[in-house]
C-alpha cells in the first residue's frame, strides 16, 4: 500500500477527494488531514457575513466526502513537513509517513508587516476563528460597544467584507450611526480590477457613507487606532484585516523550494520543483515565474489535474501540464443581494449578477454534497 496524505481541506483537495471517490486508486492509503470537519467556501463568505446564507450553505462537510474516497479523516493541524524525511508533524506532536503528499493548506493575511495587527486586528482569515467571533462582535454592536469599523485592505475581499457586515449590522435599526472606513495603501481600491468596477464600487461605497482612505499605509496599529506611515492617525472602535496572502510560516522550514515570499515553488505538474513526490496547490503554492493571483478560483482549477496527477504518479504514468487561465470571471458582491461582474476590460452589475453568482456558488458547493454516484 501506498500512503497518500492530503494535507488541508482546501479549495482542490474536495475534488480530489470526490474524484478518488468515483474511481478509486487502487493500493493506495489516503489520509486527509484538516482542523476541521466542515471547511469554508470562500465565494460564499461575503455572504454568510451579511447573513445570506447559512452557515451549512458555505461549508463542505469533509466527514462524508471523505468516507466516499475511501478516506481516513485525521482532524489535527500540521506544524512541520520534513521533506526529506517524508513525514508531517501534527498539533498533537505525533508525525505521520507518507509516500506522496499534497498541500493545500490556503494562506493567512501578513500580520508580521504591520506592528500590533496581531493584538489589536481581527484578520478575515482563518476563516473559522473569524466567523466564530463574528456573531459576538453582532451583539457588541447592537449594544452600542462599537460605533466605528474599518477594514484594511481594499482588494476584493477587504471591500466584499466590508459590504456584506454593514449590511447585515444595518438591518435591525441602531439608536446611534455606525461608522465605517475602508482603507488601503494603493492609489485607488481594487487595483487588479477594471476602471468600470472600481466607478461603480466608488458610488457604491459613497452612497453607503463607507470613509475610503486609498495610498494609506498602515504602520502600525494600537487600541481602535490605526497609525499611518506618515504618522496620520485614524481611529475606529472594532479593526478588521484583509491584507492579502502569506504563505503559512512553517514551509520555509520544510526543505523545500520555496519563492521570496515563502509560498512553495510547483511545476507545471504541480510538483514540487525539488521534491516529486510532494504536491501543492492554491495560495500555499505558485507556478514559478508565472504570476497569477492567489485567488479560490485558481485553487478550484487546480482540483482535477491534481487529482489526476496524484492517480497517475501513484500508478507510475506520465503527469498532464496544468495552465493557469489568463484571466477569470470575478463576481463582486456589495452586501445586498447585488454584485459586480469583472472580466478583463468588460464590467457590468446588477441583481441579476448576484443572482448568477449565487447559482455558481450553490452548484459548486452541491459538487461536495452526497450522495455521490460512481460511473
Ligand atoms: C473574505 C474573503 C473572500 C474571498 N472571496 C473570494 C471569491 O469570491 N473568489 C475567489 O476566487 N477567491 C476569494 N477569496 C480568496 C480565497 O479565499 C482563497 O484564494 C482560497 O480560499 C484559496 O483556496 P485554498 O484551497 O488554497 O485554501 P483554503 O480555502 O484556505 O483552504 C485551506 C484549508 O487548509 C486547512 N489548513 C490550514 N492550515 C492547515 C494545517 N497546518 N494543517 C492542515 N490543514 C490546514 C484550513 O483549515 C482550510 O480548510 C476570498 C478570500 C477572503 C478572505
């Protein structure tokens, strides 16, 4: 028997699991190591904030996909990988051998950067531990703890996150206004996006009375104060984060290839560049010298040429290229059920959008939900 350890309930690894469900590999050992049983779906995120969806909508439960791959489910976290040993270190302290491993652990926002973020932030993610004060932070609200918000990071989650907790705190009338501020260190929000989205999010953000405070870096940040690089100082009772992606820190320690920014180096394969028998994808891993956003939608492309490779480097066959796509489809939601569409140059926005993204997501999710049936 070959152990094949899928490490981190990600994005890629649900399809893996469900295409080792519907054609078993045969002689092979498959262990999916993940904290938690249910996993969050990012496209969904947004909208279990501004309550939406429920909190079983944007979940995949990874208990019975991994049952229907054949899958022994180990719920720990893992803190090292010694590549050269070919084994992982689990929170408990116990390690684990594998043949073939795969990572696909996603990313957290870069707290190191900015000094007292750690103590004074709520970062969006791990989205387990926001989402588990986020009902809390409600009640703070509606009792008049917090009059005040702001959301560093205006990339598309730091402003969908944004929108969607104003709109779900706005819905039960407050007795006082509640502030909200927006702030990045680009000239302008959205900067990968088109000129026509970033115009209709500015009208949307001013119609909303959201403070957008662009080219702002954000130095440091103490009790509901956020102090800039030129000293300017910004106050907001509750802080939230949504800085972009660093690669979980204990990967450099790992032996190996790892980018500058500490994010595994993969082949085209999705290999590692100096270890083969070791798989990564999504925000833990990039394609060298190709340059492509950490972003779910890739994570979610990367799913089926994984799983094919990791069948076919099991069985000895030769390994498929995976592309990734120039550009993709974002669905940008703006807290009520409305989004932008992006698309290279092309933008355009609507109810109707948000409904599109809806049945997108809900087709997704119902990808990873039983019952499974084999060919
Ligand atoms: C608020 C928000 C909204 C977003 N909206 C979108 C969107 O609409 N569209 C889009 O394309 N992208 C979106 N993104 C980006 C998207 O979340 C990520 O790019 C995507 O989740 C990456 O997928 P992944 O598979 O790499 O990792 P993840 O989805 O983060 O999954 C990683 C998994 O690994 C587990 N894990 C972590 N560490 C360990 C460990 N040490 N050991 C074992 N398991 C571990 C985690 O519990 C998790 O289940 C959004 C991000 C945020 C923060």
């Amino acid at each position: 028997m070959k152990k094949l350890v899928l490490l981190g309930g990600g994005h890629a690894h649900v399809e893996v699991l469900r295409q080792f469900g519907l054609r078993p590999v045969p002689d092979v050992e498959l262990t999916l190591i993940s904290p938690d049983r249910l996993t969050p779906y990012s496209g969904m995120l947004p909208g279990l904030v501004a309550g939406h969806y429920g909190f079983n909508d944007a979940h995949i439960d990874l208990e019975p996909l991994a049952r229907f791959a054949g899958a022994r489910l180990v719920q720990a976290s893992a803190k090292a990988l010694n590549a050269a040993r070919r084994n992982v270190t689990l929170d408990d302290g116990s390690t684990l051998d594998y043949d073939v491993v795969s990572i696909d652990i996603g990313s957290t926002p870069p707290l190191q950067g900015i000094a007292g973020a750690a103590e004074h932030t709520l970062p969006v993610k791990p989205v387990k531990e926001f989402l588990a004060t986020w009902e809390t932070f409600v009640t703070r609200v509606r009792a008049g703890e917090v009059r005040s918000l702001a959301m560093v990071g205006g990339g598309a989650a730091g402003v969908e996150v944004l929108l969607a907790m104003q709109h779900r705190l706005t819905q039960t009338p407050l007795p006082y206004a509640l502030h909200f501020l927006l702030i990045t260190d680009t000239p302008q929000l959205l900067t990968q996006h088109a000129p026509g989205v970033r115009a209709t999010l500015t009208r949307s953000l001013a119609r909303k009375n959201v403070t957008v405070h662009c080219a702002t870096r954000i130095a440091r940040v103490e009790a509901k104060t956020l102090v800039a690089e030129s000293g300017a100082r910004i106050a907001a009772d509750a802080i939230f984060l949504a800085t972009g992606a660093a690669a979980p820190q204990w990967l450099a320690t790992s032996g190996l290839d790892v980018n500058d920014k500490k994010f595994i180096n993969i082949n085209k394969y999705l290999q590692s560049t100096n270890h083969a028998e070791v798989f990564a994808v999504g925000d833990c891993a990039t394609i060298a010298n190709k340059v492509y956003p950490k972003s779910g939608v890739y994570a979610v492309r990367q799913g089926p040429p994984l799983a094919e490779n990791l069948r076919r480097f099991l069985c000895g066959e030769s390994l498929i290229d995976y592309t990734p796509q120039p550009r993709t489809l974002a669905l940008i939601s703006t807290g009520e059920a409305h989004a932008i569409a992006s698309w290279g140059a092309l933008s355009f926005h609507g109810n109707w959008v948000w409904r599109w993204k809806d049945q997108i997501d809900r087709k997704f999710m119902g990808k990873y939900r039983p019952p499974w049936r084999s060919p």
